[in-house]
C-alpha cells in the first residue's frame, strides 16, 4: 500500500516569491516531519553560499539531491514544507537527478526556523550555523528588501568560513550535545529520516547457502560521533573504521548492526519511525529476512528463503526509472 510520501503531489512546490511567504503561509510541522526532515538534510543536504551573476552579490542555498527514483519523496517534502523548487537533472554519463533546491530568502528564513527547532546533529551542523548566520545578514530584517550598493565582506568572509568547515579534517571533532536517551522528541524521524538518506539494508552471504541480515550507515571518519550517538541511543550495532587513502573524502567509519537480538531491535525502532521513499520498499523485504534469520528452527529452509530474499532486495534496491519500487 502507497505512504503518504510515496504519491506525488500535482504541481510545482509552492515556495516563497520575491522574498514573500506563500499566500496561504507555511505549514506548521510536527516532530514526525520536522525531525524526519532534519535527519534528511543531515544525509543528502548541502549548505552553500554562491556568487550570484552580478557583482559581488551572494546567496544562501540548500539543495538535496537524490536519484530521481526517490523523486516523489522529494516533491513531498518540498511540498510539505511549502519551500524551494523540485529539477530533474539529466546527465549523459549518469542517472537523472531529483534536485531540491531553497534559495528565496523568504524559504531561507523558514528552513532556519524549522532546523532551530528540529536539529542537525553531526558534522553538518556546524556548516548550518555558519549558512544560517549568512542568511541572517542577506536577509537583515525583511525578506523582500533589495539591498544596492552593499558591503559583500561580510557573505564573502562567511563563504570562505563555509569551505574551510566542509573540508576533512581527523583532528576537528565535535559532540552531540542533546539531553536525553533512547529515541525520545524527535531523534526517532530525525534517525529515519538520516537513515532514509544515507544508510543500506543488506542480505549478505555468511558461508556457503548461509545469509545474515545487516544494516549500516557509513560516512567520513570526522563524522564518527554521530553514529558513537546513534549507537548510543539505539543500543544497538558496532563501529568500525575503515582506512582507505584513495578516498576523496578521507578515510570512512561504519555503524552496522547484524546480531540476532539487535537487529530485532532495530526494526522494532523503524516499525515505530518508518522508513521512506526507496528504503521503504527495501526494508519491508529486510524486515522479513530479520524475523526469518530470527526465529527457531531448522536453520537450511531459513537460509533458504533468506537466498529468496535477497533477491528480492536486490530487485528493489536496483535503479528504477519510473520510481515503482
């Protein structure tokens, strides 16, 4: 049966025009949206501060992009948000792309109000608070005002800021600083909503005719005390740290969950704060090879069906153009 995100709305998102909110305002959104959002941004969301044609002229921009098989998640969230502009990019060498993209500074200002009350909590935190300082001076206090002749200095300096922060760095940490345990507020869609974006669900090979279920989330190594916090939270899964000198981005670090008892509990924990988009076909197939690799019984009819499985997984998780899996 079709989710709420899986139906793609008529029309173009309805984002701000000229610096003025949508006619009818934004929606007010709760902690199922507003920390699934979060969690998204946090995966596939960039912050940047661009030259604009003309001049000295800077903006703020966040723009998320996806496969555009996820298409209909995107053009939900954007249109629940009522901010920014859903594109599709096509490339000659690539799978088309679904772009969100919030540039209007009406749409700024609103994304800056709903990540203040609904946080990132990793690395890409500390890019948000300098993009949202940005947009604090482009904006000053009226979205629809046209500033001419301006001072740039100050969006120049916080663009430069911006850069060096996206830039890996081993010796640069920093602490999730979020009171609380478990999934309590929002931290249950804010993990749905991160895990939407950047984890995978595998039905690996474990020996001949043997299968285990896993799941992972694997970013760069200066990003590990996001998932030290997950893993904290959850209860659940190991963190590994993976060298790889070729990597462009720098070496990486992996939360994976496989044991029996933790992978129950991790479904227990995306049945409460579902998954969507793609990883919501993906993990209905993977919740069945978890309570199948989980029950008692002859484990060759388990494994065998496990096989079955990860067919299936397969065949969903593979690109599909017209977004049906």
């Amino acid at each position: 049966m079709a989710g709420p995100l899986d139906v793609q709305p008529p029309g173009r998102p309805v984002g701000s025009t000229t610096g003025r909110s949508p006619a009818d305002g934004y929606p007010s959104l709760g902690p199922k949206l507003g920390g699934f959002l979060a969690g998204f941004i946090e995966g596939e969301g960039s912050f940047t501060i661009d030259r604009q044609s003309r001049g000295d002229n800077h903006r703020c921009v966040m723009s998320a992009v996806a496969r555009d098989d996820d298409a209909p998640l995107i053009r939900e969230l954007a249109s629940s948000t009522a901010l920014g502009t859903v594109t599709t990019r096509r490339r000659s060498r690539s799978r088309p792309q679904v772009a969100w993209t919030v540039t209007a500074k009406s749409d700024c200002k609103r994304l800056v109000e709903l990540l203040d009350v609904y946080p990132l909590r990793g690395r890409k935190a500390r890019d948000y608070a300098i993009w949202a300082a940005a947009m604090r001076w482009w904006i000053d206090t009226d979205p629809t005002r046209l500033y001419r002749n301006r001072d740039w200095a100050p969006m120049i300096y916080l663009r430069g800021r911006l850069r060096d922060a996206k830039r890996f760095a081993r010796s640069r940490s920093y602490t999730v600083d979020d009171a609380g345990t478990g999934l309590a507020g929002d931290w249950g869609p804010y993990l749905a909503g991160f895990f939407t974006a950047e984890g995978t669900l595998g039905i690996h090979r474990n020996g001949p005719g043997r299968y285990v279920p896993r799941a992972q989330i694997t970013l760069r190594c200066d990003d590990r005390p996001l998932l030290e916090e997950i893993r904290a939270r959850l209860g659940v899964g190991r963190i590994y740290t993976a060298i790889r000198p070729r990597e462009p981005q720098g070496p990486s670090v992996c939360w994976m969950v496989r044991g029996a008892p933790e992978l129950v509990e991790l479904v227990a924990a995306f049945d409460r704060c579902p998954l969507r988009g793609r990883h919501r076909h993906q993990y209905a197939i993977w919740r069945q090879a978890v309570l199948e690799y989980t029950k008692p019984g002859p484990r060759r009819p388990i494994h065998d069906r496990l096989g079955e499985l990860r067919s299936e997984l397969a065949e969903v998780t593979a690109y599909s153009p017209d977004g049906s899996t």
